[in-house]
C-alpha cells in the first residue's frame, strides 16, 4: 500500500508533515490549496478515516498511525478555535 506524506501551514505559519497510509489525500488537499480549518479538518477527517480503512480491509486492522494522525491534526486545530478566520494550507506531497 502506497503511503505518503503531505505537508501543511497552521495558520501560525507552523509547518508539519503528516502522515498517510494512502494517495487518497491527493483526492482531498492540493498543493497550495489554502482551506478553511473546518474545512480542513473534515476532509482530513473523510481521507484518513479512508485510509485507514483501506489498511483495514486488507490487513484486518485500522491503521492506528492515520487514526493517531487525525487525532494530532484535531488537537493542533483547537490552539486556533478563537482565530476569526484561520486558514491551512497544504504545502506539497512528498511519497
């Protein structure tokens, strides 16, 4: 299974490489596309819950690194709840 890393802008200009067990995040985030952080989150929510059960199906077992992936993501999110209008951008893929 191919697995691949994208790299994203918080909207405090902090970087990081997450974690994909699958290409379905090429389906859900675009080099240089700059989404809402609701946005965001539900599409990495939708594409590494995907992933994940990819992994699943074809080795009976979620993959807990997409699943603690999406936790990291979810918990980073909260420091910019308070933000008006918070942006994150996906800077590239790396595979």
């Amino acid at each position: 299974m191919p697995e691949m890393r994208f790299v994203i802008r918080w909207p405090d200009g902090e970087e990081v490489s997450c974690y994909s067990p699958s290409l379905v995040i090429k389906d859900y985030f675009a080099p240089g596309g700059s989404y809402p952080l609701t946005d965001f989150l539900e599409r990495s929510r939708t594409a590494l819950n995907i992933a994940s059960g990819r992994v699943e199906a074809r080795y009976g077992v979620p993959c807990a690194r997409a699943l603690g992936q999406l936790h990291d993501i979810e918990v980073r999110a909260r420091r910019f709840a308070d933000n008006p209008a918070p942006f994150v951008t996906c800077i590239t893929f790396i595979e």
